[in-house]
C-alpha cells in the first residue's frame, strides 16, 4: 500500500481534521494515552505554531479543527502522528496492567508491515481526511458536529459535560487545551 500526503491546499487555512486509530482500537478509553496526545498537541501548539480551535477525543478517534501559523499544516499533523505514535507504542509496552496488550501490539506491527511509510508498526489510520472550512456555515456544522460527538455516543447529556473536548471552552468553562474561540 502506497501512502498519501495528506491534502492541505491552501496554507493557512483552517481544517477539520480526523484521526483514527488503526482497526479503530479503542485507545483513548484509557487516561494515559489521551494525556500523551494532549501532551504532545501542547507542544506543537508551543513550538510549531498549531491554532487549535476546536478538538474532541473519541474513543478511537479524535476530531480537530486545526490551522498552522508557523508550518504546513501537513507538516505538522505529519509530526504530530508520528511522535505519538512512538509514544502510545512504548507505553502500551511498556505497562503489564494493559490488558489488551499483546493484541493492540500485534495489530499496530501487523498495520506497519502494509504501509512504507513505516519501519515496525503503524498506531494511525493514514489518512486524515482534512477538510478546508471555506465558510462559517461549514465552520459551524463541522464545530457542533465535534461537540455533540460525545452526546451522541451516550457519555454525557451535554456536550460541555465532556472533560476530553473544547466544548467546555464554548460554554465558558476551562478546557485542557489552549484554543482560539471561533
């Protein structure tokens, strides 16, 4: 299987973006590993000029309306999966309390063996999928389309109920990333 570059056309621009982990293993029903993709979008916010604007963690997937001041965005999203990657390997390796372990394990080497792209193992789906929110109609639907993610899986009765989303920013309250109000 031959990768593609992700499209991101116009530099700049604002994305909605969606990353999925690889057999849709869900990842992130565990603390640790949400705190090292938080970690690690902290970072590209500090040091790679990331503008988050919006973002929500699924249980195996993360929804982000993304735009890069300093990079491509491509660049950076490229980066991004790719450091965390690296991390979410070496800590479900590293923790005998996983109990899903050995099959998160076996499935992340058994996707790296079908991608170039990867030397041992791959964590993420290839593609993101980034769509460009060209107008503040598509902005707004792609925005509640993140918020109310976590109501329609039935986790909370609220959108800004949900710890793992920028939904509690909209609603006045502190969320656990630095965002840009739209």
């Amino acid at each position: 299987m031959t990768a593609r570059r992700p499209l991101v056309v116009k530099e700049g621009g604002v994305y909605f973006v969606t990353m999925t982990v690889v057999g849709w293993i869900d990842l992130f029903t565990r603390k640790e590993y949400r705190d090292i993709f938080l970690e690690s979008v902290r970072y590209c916010q500090k040091e790679k000029g990331l503008v988050v604007y919006a973002w929500c963690i699924m249980s195996n997937h993360i929804h982000l309306i993304l735009r890069a001041e300093e990079e491509n965005l491509s660049d950076v999203i490229r980066d991004l999966k790719k450091f965390t990657s690296k991390k979410f390997f070496a800590a479900i390796e590293a923790n005998p309390e996983e109990s899903r372990r050995n099959w998160m394990l076996a499935i992340f080497r058994k996707s790296g063996e079908f991608n170039n792209n990867n030397v041992n193992f791959q964590v993420w789906q290839q593609h993101n999928q980034p769509i460009e929110l060209y107008s503040p109609a598509v902005l707004e639907q792609k925005l509640n389309y993140i918020h109310e993610n976590p109501v329609k899986a039935g986790w909370v009765e609220n959108s800004w109920e949900y710890l793992y989303s920028s939904a509690r920013d909209y609603a006045d309250q502190k969320g656990l990333l630095m965002i840009e109000l739209i």
